[in-house]
C-alpha cells in the first residue's frame, strides 16, 4: 500500500496556481461534434499555453459534459477522460488533477491512477448536498478504501460547501471542513463562491484556515476554488489559502469556455509568487 505523498509537497511552487483544463463535450454528451481528435488538439493546446504561462499544476475537468450525471459516469466518459489524461499527463510537467463531474470520485481517482496524475478533486467528499442533478451525497468511505485498494499514491483534495449546491444539514463550515479532514481523511479542501468565476468570500477561507491549523496533526492546506484573479490572488493567501485553483480569468476574455492565456497565466502566477 502506497502512502500519498502530502498534498503541498506535490508542487515546486510555496503558493501553487492549478490552472484548469475545461474540456468540451465528450462523445456521449449532447454538445459533442464528433471530433474526438479536436478535442485532445484543445486539451494539449490548452496545456502548452499554461505550462508557458508559469503554472504550478493542471486540472483536468468534463466541463462540457452537462447536464451532469449525479454520481456515476458511464463508463465510456471513464475510457474517454482516461485517454485524455495519459496524453496530458505525457505531455506535461507539473501535476495533474482528475475531476469528474458531478461528483464520480471513484472514476477520477481510478483515472487519476492509470494515468499517472497526482491528485483528484471531489465535490462532495463527506455529507450531502442539493445541486441541480438532485440530491449528491459523499462517498468518502468508499473513495478513501479504493485508493487503498488499488494501490493509488493520489492525493484528495475535496470541496467544502461546493459551488452550485446548498449544504443539506449544518451549515457551518468550519465544521464542514473539519469532517472533510478528519473523518474524510481529505488531504487538502477546496472554498469557493456561489458558481464558476464567483468569487469566495474570504471570511469562508479565514475562517476554515483557521480551525485546520489547529489541528494537533498536520494542517491540510486550503486552496480557494473560484473567482481567483492577478487581482485577488493576495487576498485569498492573505487569508490563508495555501493555493487556488484558476479557470475563467486565464481564459481569453475571462470566458470559462475560451481558450487559455498564456499572458493571463503568468499575470495570476507572479501576483501569486509575490504575494
């Protein structure tokens, strides 16, 4: 059995910029135009522009895919984004992520495993909550046993109060935070705002920073997960976020759809390296 290396020490970076890949449409979903080939060309472009750019890591994400499966994929999404990942994990050299939307942690860490990518990302790790594909529910005692099982040194980093959903139960999030590490055994947690390119409200990292750090064990790190900018990206570490997680304001035009920048990169990278 593999022990995963700590989240942080995954990065060559003291504050680390995950730039998100968004992928369009995948065979299977409505959006898909039946180019599978042109969909690998975006990706590996899309890829080249951040690593150009100064990233720290990449997140490989089924975007396109909506509307969502709830939980499990099938498995032709699975073999598509398996395929996509070795390819971009081949191309790269900074860390690669797995998400699968909505909420398929079994299917990212596997692909995450064949594909030789370091970390996953999980919506709803522990608890429950109302999004628009109904009622998600975490599986964290199935998702940390399979990496056990499959003998997986990938790393969870997993949201707290995920973006596009309201919390069903407790609606602390320090708490929330705190079952996520402990009871999860989540390696590191995610804080967003509301949706995709809203920004977080930094009272939310504050507060869930600081009752991680007071943990006996080793605090696991807090990324922010949307609304980052060249602008923000202070803030957020100010406040004690350990990384972010970037997507629409690296895109040309801040839209999450374009394609990336490679001088939008650099200006979020150096803000954060000079924060």
């Amino acid at each position: 059995m593999s022990t995963p290396t700590p989240l942080l020490n995954r990065f060559d970076a003291e504050h680390p910029v995950v730039g998100m890949i968004h992928l369009p449409p995948l065979p299977g979903a409505p959006g898909f135009d039946g180019d599978r080939a042109a969909v690998r060309s975006r990706m590996l472009e899309d890829a080249r522009r951040l690593e150009a750019g100064g990233i720290d890591g990449i997140m490989l994400e089924n975007f396109g895919d909506a509307p969502f499966y709830p939980d499990d994929v099938p498995t032709h999404v699975a073999a598509e984004m398996t395929a996509l990942a070795t390819s971009l994990t081949s191309a790269v050299d900074v860390p690669v992520g797995i998400n699968v939307l909505r909420n398929d942690a079994e299917a990212a860490l596997s692909i995450a495993a064949a594909a030789g990518a370091e970390f996953v990302r999980v919506n709803v790790h522990v608890g429950a909550a109302a999004t628009d594909q109904g009622v998600v529910e975490g599986r964290a005692h199935e998702t940390v046993r399979l990496r056990d099982r499959i003998d997986a040194p990938v790393a969870i980093l997993a949201d707290v109060h995920v973006k596009h959903a309201s919390p069903i139960g407790a609606d602390d999030i320090e708490r929330a935070a705190l079952e996520t590490v402990e009871r999860g055994r989540a390696d590191g947690v995610i804080v967003s705002g509301s949706g995709t390119g809203d920004e977080t409200a930094l009272a939310d990292v504050e507060r869930v920073a600081d009752v991680l750090s007071d943990r006996e064990e080793n605090a696991a790190p807090v990324f922010v997960g949307s609304g980052v900018t060249s602008d923000t990206v202070g803030d957020c570490l100010e406040a004690g976020a350990r990384g972010v997680i970037v997507g629409t304001a690296l895109k040309e035009g801040s839209e999450t759809t374009n394609r990336v920048s490679s001088k939008r990169v650099e200006s979020v990278v150096t803000a954060a390296n000079d924060s």
